[in-house]
C-alpha cells in the first residue's frame, strides 16, 4: 500500500471480526442480510462520508486523512493528510476526488495516485475560515459553500475562480448541482437557487432557521431546516408543493426515493413522507440523533445514529431489518454501490455490509 508525503501509517483490513449485527425477521427477504464484508481501519474517527471511484471507495477522517480503499477487499490503497479535519464526503469528477477541510481548502486530489493536483483557499477578511460539507461537481466545475457565507465555483481542471456568491451568513451545508441550476441552503433561513455558470440568484424560499443540504429528484427539490420544517418547491416553475412540520430540527439532507423522503432528526428519529404531498407514512425512533444522511436502495433505507448504531429499514414501513451496533458515534452517511453499504463511525473504522 502507498502512502502519500512519506508518511508512513500501517493500514489493515479485518474480514472475520466480532460485531454485533441484530438480524430481524424477514432481515434477507431483499437479499441483504446484515453480513460484515470487510472493516478498514482508519485509525481516527470518521465522520466524513465515503463516495465511490471506480474500483474504490474514497473517505476522509476527523484528523485530515484521505483514504483511498479498495471496494473488493477493504485493502487501503493510498493514504493522504489533507491537514485538517474532513466532514463532509468528497465529489469526483474527471479522475479527482475534491475535499474540502476545516481549515477553508479545497484540494484536487488524483484519485489514482493520490496525489495534490491544485488546491484554493477562499481569501477576505474571515480570520477562520471552514469547509464544513462536500463538495458538489458537475460540467467541469466544483461547487463548494464556505464558512464566510459564499458559495464558491472553480474550474475542476485547475482550480481557477470563477464566481463568488455571498449569502451573508455562514455557511454548514453542501451545495446540490443538476440541470444547469445550483442549489444552497444557508444559515439566515434562506434557500437560494442559482445559476451554476455565472452565479446569479434566479430565486429562492425562506424558512424560520438555518436550512442543510437539498435534494433534488424529479424536477422538485427539497429541503429542510432547524426550525423543523421540510419543504418541497417545483423547480420549473417555482410553485412550493408542500411543507411539513416535523417538530424538532432537521439534522440531515433529504433523500428522495420511491415517491417517499426521508429524513432525520436532532432528537432521534427518522421519518418518511409521500414525496407528492407530504403526507407522513411513518417515523422510526433512534436513541442519539441522527446526522447521517439516509441512502435508499433497494426497498431499504439505511443510515446510521449518534447512538452508534446503524440501521436498515424497510423503506415501505419503517420496520427494522437489521441494524449494527457500534461503540461510538455513526456520523458518517451510507454509499450503496453494487450490492454492499459502506459506512464510517467514530470508533475509526470504515465497514462494508450486504
């Protein structure tokens, strides 16, 4: 295994370990079972989230390490310490994995190599600045939103700037990409719609606290906010369709799937609505909150809790199908790539399940 800037880190792979996965009734009826794969050992917390690359899997750590891990094995094919702590998940796009840290970096990273291809630092009169969520990357640019209140695009081949919005307020969410438009939710209870190639503000919503991460899925986008509240608005034509109360904060990005979404919750639980009206079909409890972004596939919905354990749920019902429990936190959201879950947590390792 290789290791970038001649920093020498022992890295190991464990296909056979003691953990406890809670199978439930009908746990295999979809073909997944629970079954641990592989564990890869990042040696520090991860709360980043892993992101596919072809044959591996690409995650970064709570101390500023990239991680490149074969899909196949859990072997870990290249190590890089971006120096300071990497939250949110890398976007990939022509051979780069872009990674944004805690210290205000963007960095171009070779996905083959592992390798710094450019990196850019937001300059202004911010003492700190942060990247505290991914990334986004699409028609050779990178999108990324910074802690000084601007959404930030740069060429993906070079890292040169090419436009700044400024939102006003600090900045905690990822951007959302698609058909030409740029999608931010921001601090002051705003949501912006902008035009990814120039940057102008077409238009947007407000909401009564800080909105997170959209999602995007069938000409509607959806987003939610600390004060609660969940919104659906028509892209087209800027008509809002919807808009649900969930009670308590809204700690995670939307996922869309199946005509339902689904979303998590500061205080521990995870709920599903009807995608066309809102209309609540049901609510899982978790103990912990939950800040990890619930993927679907499959008829299922995974995502994992601050209580440390993760769980699959039958997206139709919201019955548990199975769940792991780990020692510490699962900050880190799921990718579903080719029938396996992978998933970080903040007892260090990196797992794969099916």
């Amino acid at each position: 295994m290789k290791t970038i800037e001649l920093v020498v880190r022992v890295k190991w792979c464990v296909v056979a370990l003691l953990v406890a996965v809670v199978l439930l009734p009908a746990a295999e009826a979809s073909g997944w079972s629970g079954e641990l794969l592989w564990s890869y050992d990042a040696m520090s917390p991860v709360s980043g989230s892993p992101v596919s690359a072809g044959d591996l899997i690409i995650t970064g750590d709570d101390t500023g390490w990239l991680h490149a891990v074969e899909k196949s094995s859990g072997r870990g094919v290249w190590t890089f310490n971006t120096g300071a702590t990497i939250n949110g998940a890398p976007a990939i796009l022509g051979g780069n994995a872009f990674v944004g840290g805690a210290d205000g970096t963007l960095l171009a990273v070779d996905i083959a190599t592992g390798s710094v291809r450019w990196r850019f630092t937001p300059s202004g009169e911010y003492v700190s600045l942060s990247i505290w969520a991914s990334p986004a990357a699409g028609d050779g640019k990178v999108f990324f939103n910074s802690s000084d209140g601007k959404t930030y695009a740069l060429n993906a081949e070079n890292g040169s700037l090419l436009w700044a919005y400024d939102t006003g307020r600090e900045l905690r969410s990822s951007p959302v990409y698609g058909d030409g438009l740029l999608f931010v939710g921001a601090y002051e209870g705003l949501f912006h719609a902008l035009d990814a190639k120039t940057g102008k503000r077409l238009w947007g919503g407000g909401s009564g606290g800080p909105i997170g991460t959209p999602a995007v899925s069938d000409g509607v986008v959806y987003f939610g906010a600390w004060d609660g509240a969940i919104q659906a608005v028509r892209i087209k034509s800027v008509i809002p369709l919807w808009k649900h109360t969930a009670g308590e904060a809204i700690t995670t990005a939307p996922s869309v799937s199946g005509g339902r979404v689904f979303f998590g919750t500061i205080n521990g639980k995870l709920v599903a609505l009807e995608a066309a009206s809102g209309r609540p079909l049901w609510e899982f409890p978790v103990p912990g909150g939950v800040h990890s972004n619930p993927a679907v596939h499959d008829g299922l919905v995974f995502f994992g809790s601050v209580g440390g354990a993760f769980h699959a749920l039958d997206a139709a019902t919201g019955q548990e199908r199975w769940r792991f429990e780990s020692s510490r936190e699962i900050m880190s959201s799921p990718l579903v790539d080719g029938g396996v879950v992978y998933f970080g947590g903040h007892d260090g390792w990196v797992r794969a399940f099916r």
